[in-house]
C-alpha cells in the first residue's frame, strides 16, 4: 500500500506501482489518481480502470489511499477470474435497482406501459386500477415489491376479509389488479422472480367475478328478435289484438318506445355498446355508400378508442331495415302536448324530452322482460 508521503514526493508524470496492478499517478494540478492496471484472464489486451482520486494536499489523502486500495484489490480479485469490473457493477446496480423498486415505481412502469401499448388503458379502467390498489395496498407503495411475499398478499386479505364490515369484493379486486402488475414486474422489468399471488391459485379465483351466465342463449336472441320484429310491426295498424294476446299496455308501443325496440335490434346486430348505438346521428348514416366508400356504412366513436377516430360498420341487409323503420316512425312523432308534429332529427334515435339522444331503453326492456320471464340462465 502506498504511503501519504510517497504519494506528496511523487512528480507530475509519474507512477508508483504495486505487485497487484494499483497505481497512483500525479498530474500537473496536484491531483492524483488512483489506478488498476492489470489483465482480464482470458483476454490478452491490458485494462486501466481508475479506482480513486484525490489531491496531493488533501488532508484526508490516506482515507482515499486505503479507499483506492480497497477497491484495487475488489477489481484485481475480479479480473483474476477473468470478470470485467465494470461490467459486474453495473450488473449490482441493476440487481440492487431491482430489489429497491417500489410498489409504486412498478405500478407507474405499469400503467406507461399500458398507455404506450393501448392495452387496459380505458381512462376509467386507469382510475380503478390505481385507486384500487391504493385502498387495499396504501401501506405498501413506498416499500420495495421484491420484500412483499406470499404471507403478506395473505394476511392483507384475512383483514379485509374479516371484521365487522368485511370487503371481500374489494380485496379479490385488488388481487386482480396486483397479480397482473406483479407478472408485469417478472416478465417485463425483471425484478420479481415468484409472483406472490401464486398463493391464492386454487383458493380463491383471481379472474373477473362478473358472471359470465348473464346472457341470453341463442335460441332466446331468435325468441327476442321475434318479438322486436312483432312489436314494431303494429306502428299505423290495429293493435289491440296483439297486445292482449302480449298481455301489455298501449304504453308498450307508442313512437318512442318502437323505436327503442329499434334500438335494441341495431345493438343485437352491431354489437356496440348501448351508448354508441344511441349517440348515432343521421348525418353520420349512408345508405348506398359515399364517393370514397361504396357499400353501405356509419360511422361511429368508438368509446374505449384512445385517439377517438371515427369508426366504420358496414349496413347489413338487417340494419338498413332498422335505419328505414326509423325514418318512418320520426315522418310524424307526438310532441310533449300530444300534437302531431313534423321536424328534422339529428339523432337516429332521439329523446323525446330534449334536442338530444336517448340516453337509456328502461322502458323498452321492462316489456320485453315481461314477454321473456323465463330464461334459461340470465336473471332477465
């Protein structure tokens, strides 16, 4: 090891030099630096990696020199076994940034990743993520994911699930949304290796706990088709037989309420939401196609579309039967005091309170709920 007097009589240009490759060398601005001088096993060419540096002056000068020396001889033991120092560092660095990545760093990785790829990004899906996992694991954000094991993701659900006010449906929620941000931190970043949640497979099911028997079966889509096509059929002809034999009131197929029966046909044969269907205006509907699309078309804002470009849906046979229905019930609808009148409509589907679009078929799907009480599986 180099003393601080060695060092303080050493002139500009000059090195002193130890057996096992640590150097110092004096420049002209007093300023020393500390050096490993030595060989990688395997690799012919010599390497100089610089391991300390203080001035001649310094009062602390022997603090650096044992510093210097300690990483010396760390680097030399390293390229003994032909390992590249520097490389290896960075390797440490990378594992010790790995297990000091918060919850909340990762969460935050997460959600960039998912805006940058368009996937679960839906602004009300981000919302409920984060605000999720801030409920049920708050305490956790500032601390490191590789330190939350199995026995944590346990014991947080044993207190959320007991208690006087139990929140199960929250706790399995946070659960989801987790598990998905912890297999995001094993197979993207790389700094988890075992997904903690893994103690829940076969305990309790981390999939959505939306029952998936809610929906009609196709012989009941048919069945319901049927009777749309048989309600909207009574618009200007005597109705009073079909309404005993339905076991409803007038109120069942007054102008508006048809074509909330339209509506509901233009969603079974679309498959669009509820709210892009109703929002659809005349203006946006092209019967025979336009000069740079020759097929019948609408066009439509895709709600869950991140950039909100317009989106086309080719008119089958089927809709444009629902578009020309519609015509014929708006040539002549009942105002607020029931007078007769005639106007141009916006919207496919208008309210019949405001200049605007209806907002929801309550009414519509209260009669078909009484045609169809009996269902194979979905409640209504």
């Amino acid at each position: 090891m180099f003393t601080t007097s060695q060092i303080r009589k050493l002139e500009h240009g000059k090195t002193l030099r130890a057996p096992n490759g640590f150097c110092a060398r004096v420049y002209a601005s007093g300023s020393v630096s500390f050096l490993v001088m030595k060989k990688i096993k395997g690799d012919p060419v010599p390497k100089s990696y610089q391991v300390g540096q203080a001035y001649k002056d310094d009062p602390n000068l022997n603090r650096a020199i044992l510093n210097a020396q300690a990483k010396a001889t760390h680097y030399a033991s390293l390229m003994s076994e032909g390992i590249d120092p520097r490389k290896q560092e960075k390797i440490e660095a990378q594992e010790k940034a790995r297990k000091e990545k918060t919850l909340n760093e990762l969460l935050e990785a997460y959600e960039h990743s998912r805006i940058a790829f368009n996937i679960g990004n839906d602004p009300d899906t981000m919302y409920d993520r984060r605000n999720t996992i801030e409920n049920v694991y708050g305490a956790w954000m500032d601390r490191a994911v590789s330190s939350i094991t199995s026995e944590d993701m346990l014991n947080k659900y044993y207190e959320y699930s007991s208690g006087q006010n139990p929140k199960i449906p929250q706790a399995k929620k946070g659960i989801r949304y987790i598990r998905s941000i912890f297999n995001f931190g094993i197979n993207t970043l790389k700094v988890l290796e075992v997904n903690p949640c893994n103690v829940f497979k076969g305990m309790i099911s981390t999939k959505s706990n939306k029952d998936q028997t809610q929906f009609l079966k196709p012989s009941e889509t048919v069945k319901l088709l049927r009777f749309l096509n048989a309600l909207l059929e009574t618009y200007g002809k005597d109705t009073k037989g079909l309404l005993k034999e339905y076991k409803l009131d007038d109120q069942a197929i007054t102008p508006y309420q048809l074509q909330s029966y339209n509506a509901i046909k233009l969603l079974l044969y679309s498959g669009l939401r509820l709210n892009e269907v109703l929002k659809l205006k005349w203006e946006d509907v092209h019967i025979g196609g336009t000069e740079l699309n020759e097929g019948s078309f609408f066009k439509i804002i895709v709600e869950n579309r991140k950039q909100k470009t317009p989106f086309g849906v080719p008119i089958t046979k089927e809709m444009e039967q629902v578009f020309s229905r519609q015509k014929m019930i708006q040539s002549v609808l009942r105002g607020h005091e029931g007078i007769m009148i005639r106007k141009k409509y916006t919207y496919v589907f208008p309210s019949p309170k405001t200049e605007y679009q209806m907002t929801k078929l309550t009414e519509a799907f209260k009669y078909l709920n009484q045609l169809m009480s009996e269902l194979i599986s979905a409640s209504k």
